[in-house]
C-alpha cells in the first residue's frame, strides 16, 4: 500500500470517526427532549453501521502483527 493511497485512509477514518461521534450527540440529545423513536432508531443502525466502517478501515491502517 503506497503513502497517497495510506493517507486517503487515515483521512477517511478520521471523517467517519468524526462523523460518528456527532452522530452519537445527536442520538444523546434526541433521548433526552423525548425525540421521535423512529428517528432515534435509524440513527443508531446509522451508528452501528458507521463503526464497522471504522473497524475495518482500522485494520486496513493499522493491520494487527503478532510479534
């Protein structure tokens, strides 16, 4: 895997990790004014489908060696 290529990585990551965590304030503040169920619900399987975006992004930028 090249530079470019390992930086266009690390960059994605970094939006994805950002992204999830603004979606994880948004899921926190709709709970608490009693926000729509159904919206809450759909950003959950949002959040959920963002961190295995992450996790495999993750082992792609820092593939785990045994040493």
């Amino acid at each position: 895997m090249g530079d470019d290529e390992l930086t266009e990585l690390r960059v994605e990551l970094a939006k994805l990790e950002i992204a999830h965590a603004d979606l994880d304030r948004a899921i926190d503040a709709l709970t608490r004014v009693g926000g729509d169920a159904l919206c809450i619900q759909r950003f959950k399987k949002k959040k959920l489908m963002m961190k295995d975006e992450i996790a495999a992004l993750r082992e792609k930028v820092l593939p785990d060696i045994i040493a």
